[in-house]
C-alpha cells in the first residue's frame, strides 16, 4: 500500500516547491522594501517629533531672555525716575538734565525723550537724548 504524503511534503511532489522558491525571492525582496520604508518613516518621525523638542526648548530659551531684558528695562527707567524725582525735589528747576545724560547717570538709549513738565503744563527742564548725545 502507498502511503499517502501530507502537507508541503505533497505539494512538493507535485511540483508547486519550484514555484514557490520563485515566488520566495520577490516576497523577500519587497519584506526588505517594506523594512526599509518604514524605518525610514521610523526616522522622518523621530527627527520631527526632535526637532519640535528643540524648537520648543529655544523659544522658551527666548522667551526668557525676552523677560529678563525687559524687567532690566523697567528697573532702570524706574531707577532714572526716581533719581529724576529726588533731584527734582531737591534742586528744582536748577537740575541739568543734559548733564545727566552725558555723564551717563540717566541712559540716554532708553528714553527719547526725558523732561519735566510742571503743573502749568509746560517744560521745565526738557533734555533730548539723540545719538550724538545731546540735542
């Protein structure tokens, strides 16, 4: 009696093993293209998601700066404010504001303007920074 083979042994008798080495060599070669692919795509998507990272970690660095920059200016226009008011309150009208701003005691590159202006509306001691110095 023959004994009947089973499974790939009887596809092989038949002739269909050939056939699917053939077919093995094209399946294997796109298995390897679609590896390919998707650790690309793998990449593309980590270098995004890094690069969001680090554009995020910049703008907070420059953010930071920006409110660092501006609570220095602030303070120092308060601070030449103040020190405007007590030289106001204690010489008058005699305080040389000009003098001021070429010393270097008031910053001259953050106003454009600086001048006292009295109760009557009008200047008492006016000073124009300009970038010579002086107006």
């Amino acid at each position: 009696m023959k004994q009947e083979k089973r499974g790939v042994a009887r596809l092989f008798e038949h002739g269909l093993g050939v056939l699917n080495l053939e077919w093995m060599i094209p399946l294997f070669s796109l298995f390897l293209i679609a590896m390919i692919w998707s650790a690309v795509l793998w990449q593309v998507n980590t270098d995004k998601v890094r690069s969001q990272l680090e554009m995020q970690c910049q703008s907070e660095n420059l953010v930071r700066v920006f409110e660092e920059h501006i609570s220095r200016t602030i303070r120092a226009v308060d601070q030449s404010v103040l020190f405007l008011k007590y030289e106001y309150e204690s010489e008058g009208n005699k305080m040389d504001l000009p003098h001021y701003i070429k010393q270097g005691i008031i910053q001259s590159q953050l106003f454009v303007q600086i001048a006292i202006i009295g109760p009557d509306a009008c200047w008492k001691c006016p000073a124009c920074p300009t970038s010579s110095g002086l107006t």
